[in-house]
C-alpha cells in the first residue's frame, strides 16, 4: 500500500567538516603490500587478461583485529588476490565508489560525534587509498552509502538514528559542509528489533529519478524524487514528493536490488522475515508480485542481495543460523524466483559481491574473518568455494573497481 504523507522530521543542520586526515591516520600500510615494501607505481598494472580488478575490503575495527579499508588486486581468471595495502579509518561498515571511481566514500559507523562519512581520493595508478576530508553525519549508526549518478550527491542509512543523512559532493571529490538530515517516526511490532525507524539501506533507481530506503524498525518502503539541479543549500530530494510502503508486519526491510534489464524488477530482502519480495517497478511505482523464503529455518538475520549481472539468478545471504547464500533462478518473462540452491558460507555473511563478469562471487564472513571466493556456475547458478580466501578481519562491505 502507498500513502504520500509528510515527513516527520526535516532537520538541515550546518556542521563545520574537518578537513585532511579526520578519517585516519594514514598508517605505515598505505601503499604497501602486508610486509611493508613499497608498491613501485604501475609496476603491478598489467592486465593482460583484461578481467582483473580492485577489490577494497570494508571492516569493523572496534573490536581490534582490523584497522580500516583495506585494498587487493583481484585476478578475474584464477579468483586469487594480492593485497596492496590499507587506510585507517574507525568502523568503514559500507563503501561506496564515485561514478569514475576517483574517490572512495566510507561511514563510521559509530554514534554522536563519531559518526561520519570519509572522502578518500583512489589513485588507482600507485594503487591506494589517501584521506580527502570527513563530515559528521548528525545522526547515529550510518551502515549504508551511495551517491548519485554525476557523484554530487551523497546520502547515507543511519540505522541507530532511524534518518537518512545528505552530503553534497564538491568538484574537488571533498564532502562540503552542512548535512542533512531526514528523521521518521513510528515503530513495529518486534518490541526488541522495530521499537523506532532503523534506516538499513538507501539506494537510487537505476534511471536515476528516485532514491528508495527500507526501514527495519517500521517495515516500511520510502521514496523521494531526486532534484536534478540543486542550488546550494538545497536539499538533492524532493520533500514534497515523499511516499512509503508498507510492507507485512515483521518484514524488517534490510537491502534491496534491480534487475539489471532496465531495472523493471526490484527484489527486496526482510531481515527479520527471511522473505524476498519481487515487485514490479516502473518510474518510482511498486506492484508486488511474489514472496519467496530465502531463510528457511526462521533465523531473523537475513543480510544482503543481489541479482547476477546476466539477470538469470538471484543470491540473498543468511546469517545466525544455517550461515549461507540462498539461490533463486528469475523468470525471463516475469521476474519472478524459484529456488534451487543454498550454500552454506563462513559465519555471519553480511556483505557479498559478484564479479561483473558474474564468474566469482566473494562473501565477507564477518565472524571468521575472512573474505570467501566461489565460483559462479554460470548454467545453474550454484557455488563452488575455490578455498582461495582472503584473510581480514571482521570483513562488512565487498566493493569491485576496475584497474583503468
């Protein structure tokens, strides 16, 4: 169901950034390989397969272990790694890169003063990661980041704060002064999980013209029209085109992805209901079409999701019980899922990615510490785990970027 109501709380709040190395220290690793030799630039650049890529690494670092973001090289025919390095940064939960993949954009997930958003500029050519600037994010627990498609705008899910923070981007890659900040209101009815607005993820349509948000705490969809050309000050969405969906109670909306045809399906995962629900999408409008179990078992940790680059399959990973990655072929014709695999991961599989070219998917099993790689069946869909891991602790967030 669709309502258009108004937001409960719009709060723009000017807060001074700090400029340089708020993020980190920039740390003896920063263009080093783990034993401290110096990467000679563009020495390690050729590709002559054409299928490599940079693969940076999002942690937790509060509990020791992990210092920040850390950067491989992948290669795309053996699924093996290198690393190349590390920034410090305190809790970098999510990562999200600019559209030409210049700069990298982290939260802090931490809460008050401590939350932020970190700017780093990504020389690609001497592969590693220097600290640009920071912003406070006003709001608590930011665990999402994206940016639009002309990488101005940059919004964040604060989960603790049940808000959506926005940072404009300046030409320069820094983050500019003044947030903000979108707070709901409401509540579900898990007393422990929905007892406020938990905002888990935020993320534009692929045609650009919307955000959407799903909100944990009030098993609710939002979605704001974008503003195309803001002035200064202004807010990049459109307050007074506001609308949400309700979902069916105990859903916990958690992360959501398009179908990469022109984006005419959304699939949604429910933390708490370990449902997948397919909708058609089509210029901002919703219309469910189907709810499928991705957990089976009733563990109410269900994570992340994603459609597979040739649109054939859809993967959604499942956590506390059962650990593990749900398999569903899509319906050329209709979007819709049928199941036909699961596969069991490292613990707590909170993040995953697929190779562009869809022939490796990599999970970041958070409380094993490291980074899986499997290789894609491309026919059927399923995994096989080449036991080529990658050791780092308590890995969040899996972010590919290409080498050129």
């Amino acid at each position: 169901m669709i309502k258009k109501i108004g937001i409960a709380c719009i709060v723009a709040t000017l807060l001074v950034g700090c400029t340089g190395n708020r993020s980190g220290k920039t740390g003896s690793h920063l263009g080093a390989n783990e034993d401290g030799d110096q990467l000679e630039e563009a020495s390690w650049g050729t590709d002559s397969t054409g299928r490599d890529l940079f693969l940076l690494v999002g942690t937790y670092t509060e509990k020791g272990g992990s210092e920040g973001i850390y950067l491989y090289r992948f290669n795309g025919e053996t699924g093996e790694s290198d690393s190349l390095g590390m920034v410090e940064a305190d809790n970098p939960s999510y990562l999200t890169l600019s559209p030409d993949e210049k700069f990298v954009y982290a939260v802090s997930e931490k809460d008050g003063k401590r939350s932020a958003v970190h700017a780093f500029t990504f020389n690609k050519r001497q592969g590693r990661l220097e600290p640009l600037n920071s912003q406070p994010v006003n709001s608590d627990g930011p665990c999402y980041i994206t940016i639009d498609s002309r990488g101005k705008n940059i919004h964040t899910a604060n989960y603790g704060g049940g808000s959506i923070s926005s940072i404009r981007v300046e030409e320069d890659g820094s983050l500019a002064q003044g947030t903000l900040v979108m707070s709901f209101r409401g509540s579900g009815p898990d007393a422990k999980r929905q007892e406020s607005p938990h905002v888990h993820s935020v993320r534009y349509t692929p045609d650009g013209q919307f955000l959407f948000a799903a909100d944990l705490g009030t098993d609710k969809l939002y979605r704001f029209e974008v503003n195309d050309t803001p002035f200064e000050g202004q807010p990049a969405l459109r307050e007074s085109s506001y609308s949400e969906w309700e979902l069916p109670p105990e859903t916990g909306p958690r992360h959501f992805d398009f179908h990469p045809d022109g984006g005419r399906y959304m699939y949604l995962l429910g933390e708490l209901s370990g449902e997948v629900i397919v909708f058609d999408y089509h210029r901002g409008a919703l219309q469910q079409k189907q709810v499928i179990q991705a957990d089976s078992i009733g563990a109410r940790g269900s994570a992340d999701i994603h459609v597979s680059p040739d649109g054939r399959f859809l993967y959604a990973s499942n956590r506390l019980q059962a650990d593990g990655i749900a398999i569903f072929a899509i319906d050329p014709d209709e979007g819709t899922l049928t199941r036909v695999g699961y596969q069991l991961t490292a613990e707590h599989p909170r993040n995953f990615v697929i190779t562009p070219n869809g022939d490796y998917l990599l999970v970041g099993g958070r409380n094993d510490d490291k980074v899986q790689v499997f290789a894609v069946d491309k026919e059927t869909g399923l995994l096989t785990d080449t036991g080529k891991d990658i050791r780092v602790a308590q890995p969040a967030c899996l972010k590919f970027a290409t080498l050129k």
